[in-house]
C-alpha cells in the first residue's frame, strides 16, 4: 500500500509541531482515505462542487492537537479537539482551516459538509462504519444534488463500504 503524501503545508507542521511518527502515520491514512472519499463522491455525485484541497488539509491535521495531549495518541480523549485549533492557528493555519482539529469528533454539532467528510474519513479509514454520520451525510448529499436521500445513502454506502474493505492494508501499513 502506498497512501497519498501529506500536503505540503500539513507536513510542513507535523515537522514543527514535533509530531509523533504515529501521529503522522494516522493523519497520512485519514488523508488517504479523505481522497479515496473525494474520489468516490465525484464519480457518483456529478456536479458535486467540493473544496477538496480544504477537506484534505482538514483530514492530514485533524488530530494534530495530540501533540499537546500525548495520552491520547493510544487512548480516549478529547482534549486534543478543544486544544487542537488554537495550536494550528498559533502555527499560522487560518481558523477556516484549522476548525477541523475540533470538528471532526463534533460532527454531530454541525451540518457543514466539509466538516463531515473529515469525520467520515477519519471513522471509515480503519473500517469503522458510523450509520449516524453515514445518513446526515447522505442526507446533504440528497438535497445538494436533488437525489432522493435513500438514492443518496445507497451510493454513499456502496463507497464507504470499498473504503472500509482495504483498512486491513492500512492497518498493517501504520505499524510498519
């Protein structure tokens, strides 16, 4: 398996904020997974309008507040979503960007879609399925594209369920 590369500027703080290679092996497959989900959405929702640089970035930093809160690099915790944006903003992240370092464990606060897919993405990467997330997803997708919300789910499904498939190689890959 060979996951897609950081962004240059989420690898550029991963690199200043110190951050555990764990870490970075963790924000490398959610980005991965981030992409595979952006591929996904394009095929089946044409005319989808997405900010895929934004929902990248988004998904290679989301728990960059870890470094702050090493605990829960292996355990439960949420202080690195509290924590999280603040650090990324100190490091010159805008806070349009660095609003995913607290969202994406909150998604069910929001309705931004941008917001969800990072969430989605950071549950779907280890083959976690969340049907909660998965609906209100396929709930936006309905009414941004006029599709009828099961039409929707079923193809949010079907990708979610591809992406899901390969976490055995992801696994593997973050403890090599």
């Amino acid at each position: 398996m060979t996951p897609l590369c950081l962004p240059p500027d989420a690898a550029r703080l991963c690199e200043e904020l110190a951050a555990p290679p764990l870490l970075v092996r963790h924000l490398v497959l959610v980005h991965d997974a981030g992409g595979d989900l952006l591929d996904g959405l394009t095929a089946a929702f044409p005319g989808l309008v997405l900010d895929r640089a934004t929902i990248l970035f988004g998904a290679a930093t989301h728990d960059l507040g870890k470094v702050l809160h090493a605990r829960e690099l292996t355990g439960p915790g949420d202080l690195h979503e509290r924590d999280g944006p603040g650090l990324l903003e100190e490091h010159c992240v805008l806070p349009r960007l660095a609003r995913f370092a607290g969202t994406h464990g909150r998604w069910r606060e929001t309705d931004d879609l941008e917001d969800l897919l990072v969430a989605l993405a950071d549950a779907i990467w280890c083959g976690r399925r969340i049907e909660q997330l998965e609906m209100k997803v396929a709930a936006i997708l309905a009414a941004m594209t006029g599709l009828e919300r099961w039409a929707a789910w079923s193809k949010l499904d079907a990708m979610c369920g591809e992406i899901a498939s390969r976490s055995e190689n992801r696994l593997a890959w973050i403890q090599s």
